[in-house]
C-alpha cells in the first residue's frame, strides 16, 4: 500500500488512480545551449512507461520531496510520464534564478531536448499553475509538433504586472513571493515558515519601504525591482507574453479561481485565444491562488490526456463557471456572457444604494490615516483568511463607506466584469479608492464577492475614480442585500497611500487625508454590475 499516494489522492479529493506503481528516475540533466544544466526528475510507471503522453512542468519551487510528489504523482498515476525540471538557478539547477527573463530560452531548449529522449514518445502536455503556468505561455508560439495541449492553471502571460500597475499597487502578494523565492533554498525551510511569516508581516509595515528586505535578513534584488519599477517600465518587458497567446497552435484549458491573483489577465489571455479561433476552454471555481482541488488533475486526464492520444475529450461548452451565491456549476458558450447587459447601481443619501438615479444630496465623508490603515480583509490575497470572509467588524470602521440596497424581492444574478465610477475628493493631492462588493445574507453578515483599487493623483480636486473589480460569477438571493464598500486602503495587500506622491521605496511621510464621496446627479457615483434578472 502507498501511503503517500493514498494521502495525496485524499487531499486533492481525486477518485481513484489506475495505478499506484510509478518510479522516479532522479537528476536528468537538461543542456542548455549557454553551457547551463537544468536538473529533472521523471515520474513513470515502474513497468514500463516509456512512449506514453509526457506531462512537463516546469517550476522554480523544486521538484524533490513534497513538491514534486503533489504535482507529478497524480498525473503518473492516472496515464502520463512527467517530467519535472527545476528552472535556472535553483535546487541544483545551473545558472542565476532572474525570475520570469530566462524562461522562453530555457523552455525552448528543454522542449528540443525531451522530443529527442527515447522514452518521450511523440505527445506532450504543458501543464503547471502559477508560475509553471507562466512558462507555458513563455514558449506557446514555438511549440514543437509534439506539444498537443497546453494547461495553464491560476495564471496568466503577463504575470505579477497586475500587481506593479502605477494606478494601484500591490504589495502584498509581490513582496510575499519575493520572499519565497529568496528562501526556499535555506536549510530546513518548512520549519523556519511560521517564523518567516512573522518576519514577513513586520517588514511590510517598514518605512521607508526600501529597508523592508533588509527587516527579512538580506536585500531582495527582485523586492527593490517592485518598489523601483511599475508596470510600464522596461524593466518587465520579458514579463510579458500577452503577445504570444494569439499565436498559439494547440490546444488550451484554463483553470482560474474567481479569488485568484491573476484571474483578470486569465480571462483576457482566454478571450485572445477564442477571438484568434483557437480552441480553447476555460474552467473558473470558488478557489483563491492556493484552494483548487481536483480540478487541474482531472482536466489534465479528460482535456489533456484526450488530445495527446489524438482522441476528443467529451463534449462540453467551452466556459463552466462555479456561480457562488447559488453554488452551482453552470456551462456557457463564452465569456462574458452575452445574456448579462451592464447595470449601474447610484449610491444614494442615507447609504442607500438602487439602480435609480441619484438623488440630490450632500457628500459622505471618512478619514483615512495610513498610521492605523483600513486593513485588507478577505478578498484576492495568498494569506490563509483570504476569499470570501465575513466583512461585518470591517464594515463599522469610520474609514469605510456602505451603500446597501434594500432587501431583495427576487435574485439578482451577475456574471461578467465589474467596474465603479466613484467621485472622490480628498484633502490630499494622492489617493487610493478601493471599492468592494458584498452580499448582505439573511443574517445580516457581509460577505465579499470581488473588488478592486486605483490611485488617483490630484485628488484634492474632484474628479470619478473609475475602479476596476474582479470578474465575478454570483447570485444575490431573494432576501439579501447588495452592499458597496467605499475605503481608501486595503493594507497590507495594498501599499499604504501616505498621500504626498513619493517614490514608495523612500517616503516616510504619513499623512491622515480627509475623503468625501459624492452621490448627486451632477456626480453620479456608481458600481456597474453585468446582471442578468429572473423574467
């Protein structure tokens, strides 16, 4: 009996394997063409295996103990070979680890040398999530003919530039991995992580900024990148590989969370493939970065494993969201879908909210304090009380802003993006506006559906925040309420705003602001939500 097996086939909650006999041919070296090796486990059946579909993955976390196991078990299992390679620079790979910029010469080369080794046979899978997804896309318009399909799971082709956007910068998530990879090579990692957490969590309150990595024990080379260079800068132009996607020639399942970090751009990366008349499918649960179950396995088996043998994986339309709120599994023909219209929802005097126009009224005012900052509860982070949580202790701070509907008589169903035009004005000239959707249930808890954050400058003069959320898929109830949060902060995933405009890696400077919202027909605020109502 397979221990290991049996605990993994329970955590990921996947029917049974066809097999438990697989076998692990350690440290393949992968040439690159610079001189550099790039080591490589091959998970097989100990009977054979050699000829049947590969699966590779490609990743900069290792591939040994845990790791591996969790990726490349499940799939060895249930028909593939898998080829786990470490990326440059890590776990006894050669080279220097420079995040994201060596990937499409390294993938390119390692995909040369795999269709030559006698045991590959002639179909391959690209499969991986997060950064081993990214690899994939790193390479998608080179792909030999014996890459068959592609699964990139909560990814996208430009990874992280969502969070380096001038108009709204994350700190969080790109500091946090910041931290990750510059320590999963210390001795006895797993052991240090509760500790490192701590340290991690008291150095995104450091000012200036700057000193942060040195708060972990030693300077970040990729932490000073984030806190020197936004989105736009050449800095990242290697990031980005949006251009590729239209250009692939496979085909391509994708599986997001509607709480994961890089959901947007999986969206947009899906709609470019569908636009260019590429087959493709596209798979959205109520997962965060970290909770997506059997999924990415099973899809690996149906989807993957269908095209590698030349076979038709069944038949389903090519978009199946989880729509919360109903918790049902729902299928499309694409997304968005074309039977919800937008629909702006006006705040109004007194917290209201309604799909009426706004009355006339005076603005609703908050103060934010960076010192003591709204905090960042729930939502799209990878911290473990991250998707959706109860936002009622949240709600009652002074620096939050409510509008709520009245109670529902029927259900109100949304799919598609969601997006804000909020007229702000602060006392200070720089601002952020973060604007969050909730369902107020019968017992009157606030539950986050999705959100978003811009920066505006010149804000002391008044001017619509417009505020892209997260794409969601939802159901309000008949009895419940739909509920707009208005804030200036959501910290730590967010970098505190201090207000004055100075380069985030040196301000010191802490400045309380005081915000108004305006809701009067000359200023309309609203949140526009695709919605599609019962008839």
């Amino acid at each position: 009996m397979n221990v290991i097996s049996h605990l993994i086939q329970r955590r990921l909650k996947l029917p049974p394997p066809l097999t438990r006999e697989v076998t692990v041919h350690r440290d393949l070296r992968v040439p690159i063409p610079d001189g550099v090796d790039l080591l490589a486990d091959r998970w097989a059946l100990k009977s054979g295996g050699e000829g049947i579909p590969t699966a590779l993955i490609r990743t900069p976390y290792g591939w040994g103990g845990p790791i591996g196991a969790l990726i490349a078990r499940p799939l060895a299992e249930r028909g593939f070979q898998v080829l786990v390679q470490s990326t440059r620079g890590g776990f006894g790979s050669g080279g220097v680890f420079d995040p994201m910029r060596q990937e499409r010469t390294d993938g390119l080369a390692t995909l040369d040398w795999l269709v030559k080794q006698h045991w590959c046979g002639d179909a391959i899978v690209l499969y991986g999530m997060s950064y081993m997804g990214h690899v994939q896309w790193a390479v998608a318009d080179r792909l030999p003919p014996q890459v068959k399909a592609m699964i990139p799971v909560v990814t996208e082709s430009a990874l992280t530039l969502e969070f380096l956007r001038a108009d709204g910068m994350s700190l969080e998530t790109p500091f946090g991995w910041g931290v990750l990879v510059g320590t999963l090579q210390r001795p006895l990692v797993m052991l240090r992580q509760p500790l490192q957490a701590m340290k991690t969590a008291r150095a995104l309150h450091t000012l200036p900024l700057g000193r942060a990595d040195a708060a972990l024990g030693g300077r970040s080379a990729y932490i000073q990148d984030i806190l020197a260079h936004d989105a736009d800068d050449p800095r990242w132009s290697s990031f980005d590989r949006r251009h590729r996607v239209a250009d692939v020639t496979v085909p391509v399942s994708s599986i997001g969370g509607w709480y994961d970090i890089f959901l947007p751009g999986q969206l947009r990366d899906f709609t470019t493939l569908r636009d260019a008349g590429l087959l493709a499918r596209l798979t959205v649960g109520p997962w965060t970065h970290t909770t997506f179950g059997p999924t990415p396995v099973e899809e690996a088996v149906e989807f993957g494993l269908a095209h590698a043998r030349d076979e038709q994986p069944p038949p389903r339309p090519p978009v199946r969201l989880y729509v919360t709120g109903e918790e049902v599994w729902r299928d499309f023909e694409s997304w968005p879908p074309a039977a919800y219209e937008p629909r702006p929802f006006h705040l109004q005097p007194s917290g209201a909210l309604s799909v009426e126009p706004p009355q006339e009224s005076e603005p609703d005012h908050s103060r934010y304090d960076p010192a003591d900052s709204t905090p960042a509860v729930g939502g799209v982070r990878m911290v473990k009380d991250s998707g959706r949580v109860d936002n009622t202790t949240l709600e009652a701070r002074p620096d939050v802003v409510i509008y709520s509907t009245p109670t529902l008589e029927r259900y109100v169903e949304i799919i598609g993006d969601v997006s804000a035009e909020i007229w702000f004005r602060s006392s200070l000239p720089h601002v952020d506006v973060f604007v969050r959707l909730c369902d107020i249930a019968l017992d009157g808890r606030s539950w986050n559906v999705c959100d978003g954050l811009t920066t505006l400058t010149n804000a002391d003069e008044m001017q619509c925040a417009a505020v892209r959320l997260w794409p969601t898929a939802h159901r309000f109830k008949r009895g419940h309420r739909i509920r707009v949060q208005i804030s200036s902060g959501a910290f730590p995933r967010y970098a505190r705003n201090t207000g004055i405009g100075e380069p985030r890696a040196t301000d010191v400077t802490l400045r309380a602001a005081d915000q108004k919202v305006h809701h009067d027909p000359a200023h309309p605020s609203a949140i526009v939500l695709p919605v599609r109502t019962p008839a």
